[in-house]
C-alpha cells in the first residue's frame, strides 16, 4: 500500500523531513500558512527542493497553502512546526472531522494536553525532538546532522505492536517509545541547552549579531555547569514519576549515536552542533519556544511535585529581564495543560510508571 503523509509546517525541519521521507518511498503533502510562505515559495518557484549534507539530492514535494488539501491528502499528519505555532494550527484544525486521523507533533511540548482539551481526533503522539539539525536560505536545505533515533509516545493508552509498526514505517529513523508524553518531553533536551547558551552569551550575541559559532565558542564550562544544574532538576522530575530520564548527554549521545564524555565535549567535537552560528539576536527560538514551552512547563511539574525548582526558575527570571516577555504567563504553565487544578497525587497516578 503507498505510504501518504501531510507535513504541517513549511520550515527547515518540514520541508527536511518531506526530502528525507520522500527518498524512502513516502509521498508528501507539505502544507505552509499563507503567512508564512518564504520557504514554500522558493520550492514552489523552482519547482523542487534541493538538500544538501546528511540529505543529499533533489526532490519534488507537493506544497499547498490550503489546510483541507492536507487534511484530505492522508490521515496521518505530522506538525513540524515550532511549539510556538502549534496553538495556530489547533485553531485551523479545529473546524474538520479528524476522527480518523494520527496528528504527530514534532516536537511535542505536551501539545497533546492542550488538543485533548479543545480537539477530537483518533490519536496524538509526540516526539522530543527534531530528526534533523537544518538550516534553510532561498529554497536550498542544508541538513547538518541527522538523528539516529528520537523518544516518541501517545498521549492515550499503550500502542499496540501493529500501530507502532504503522507509525515506525513512516519515520527513516529509530523510534525509542516512551512511557507517555511527559516522558516523551522531558526528553526534550533542548531546554537544558539552548536557554542558558542563549542568555550567558547575551553580550557576546548583541555585540556581534551572533558572529562566532554557538556551540563551539559559546558552550564552555561554566555554561555546562549552569546547564548541570537545571539537568538535575529535569531528572527529579522524571524520577518522581517513575521514569529513567537519562541526563542531557547521554539523551545526546543516544539521538545522535555519538560517545561524548560531558557538554564541552560535544560542544567543540559533534559535527552537528559545532559549526552551528549563533544568532543575531537573543529573540529567537532558542528563546521564545524552549523557554515558555519547556521551562515554565518542567518548572511546573516540578512545584506540583514538591521539588526544588529554584534554576529552572532562575532561568526563566533572567530571559524575562532581557526580554521584557512574561514567558511564566505566556507560556505552557499548568493552566494552560490543564493540570492546575490536578493534585500532585492524581498527577502521579495519571502519569507515573509503576517502579520495577
């Protein structure tokens, strides 16, 4: 049976994951807002999209601007769009019947917690991560690193062997299936990197409008040191719910199928993050989606658990001075999960793994 997929999100990781699933065999819809064409426009006007490094070659997705074109196309839809976009797609989708279809999120963020709230459709899983470290400039890919597997899991209930071959099937790449979708986002290591990489070089960033390489000059020791210190608190948090949260290296190493000993080391050794430029300012990603889509919700967790939170709040203090952004209000607090009026038992009960 042909494999179809929609891929919402017509940035450096849709269009990546378009080229990559399309080499293997999977035709692809590639949906892009009417507001957020500049990729899509390229590939449209070209009439294919070109990648290069850990993806090589030419290839023609379909591209629409038209969300029922995807949502007809096939009954497997994968958002690639940044957490902090995804709460415009829910609106979009909110006026189709997605009963039968598998939204995929990634990554997710606890994005499912919002949707089963305000959506109904068959099935949400996420995954921690992007597949691909990408960038993206008038219309050519450039694929830096590829990951050799990602954390995946569904909001509802334990897969059975059937669907997760289905869902294994689509995705070049080795899935490593969690126990649910807090799991699955404590996972997500880019809220141990990013933030603190971003704010420590605040100066350096604005002075040179990101002219040196982020992860090589900007991840030294003492930045690996603040990152231990929200690490520690992001395992509590797993482990207070019965989960093995393998520190950020080790998640790293695992993604990447890399032997790296600690932060610096793969900082100035990883061919994936080490040629990597900093931006031109503090306002970007980095920022503006791991801060108020991962922090204020590990930070969450961690009060509704009863633990010490202190760094990870510290962090999300500094950026608000910088920024002037309440990314506490703003961003996936408890209220907006849905899990303020949940007690720390019933959070335990709903999301822990029984000790083994």
């Amino acid at each position: 049976m042909e494999r179809k997929v929609s891929i919402v999100g017509a940035g450096p990781a849709g269009f990546a994951l378009a080229a990559d699933l399309e080499n293997h065999g999977t035709r692809v819809l590639v949906y892009s807002h009417p507001t957020h064409i500049r990729h899509a426009k390229y590939v449209v006007e070209r009439g294919c999209l070109k990648a290069s490094g850990a993806i090589e070659g030419s290839t023609n997705p379909r591209v629409t601007f038209d969300i029922s074109e995807a949502i007809d196309f096939s009954r497997t839809i994968i958002l690639t769009v940044p957490s902090t976009g995804q709460e415009t797609v829910l609106q979009e989708l909110k006026g189709f019947n997605l009963r039968q279809h598998t939204i995929i999120a990634v990554p997710g963020n606890l994005f499912s917690l919002i949707v089963e709230a305000e959506l109904e459709v068959a099935c949400v899983l996420e995954t921690n991560l992007s597949p691909y470290s990408c960038r993206m400039a008038e219309g050519e890919l450039s694929v830096l690193g590829k990951k050799s597997q990602f954390f995946i899991a569904p909001l509802q209930g334990d897969p059975t062997p059937a669907f997760k071959k289905k869902i294994r099937n689509i995705f070049p790449t080795e899935l490593k299936w969690c126990a649910n979708v807090i799991e699955v986002c404590l996972s997500n290591v880019n809220g141990i990197f990013h933030p603190l990489m971003i704010v420590m070089n605040a100066g350096r960033i604005e002075s040179t409008a990101g002219d040196f390489l982020l992860y090589r000059d900007g991840l030294t020791r003492s930045v690996a040191n603040a990152m231990l210190a929200l690490d520690k608190v992001r395992i509590q948090i797993g482990e207070a719910l019965g989960f093995r949260i393998k520190s950020a290296i080790e998640v790293s190493n695992e993604c990447y199928d890399s032997r790296f000993t600690d932060l610096v080391d793969l900082a100035r050794n990883s061919e994936s993050h080490n040629k990597l430029k900093a931006p031109a300012d503090i306002g970007g990603r980095n920022i503006s989606e791991d801060v108020p889509d991962l922090l204020v919700c590990w930070y969450g967790l961690a009060e509704k658990l009863g633990i010490d939170a202190s760094h990870i709040k510290a962090v999300i203090i500094l950026v608000e001075m910088a920024t002037g952004v309440d990314y506490m209000k703003r961003g996936r607090n408890l209220r907006k999960l849905h899990l303020e009026d949940v007690s720390r038992s019933e959070l335990i009960e709903r999301f822990s793994v029984p000790a083994t």
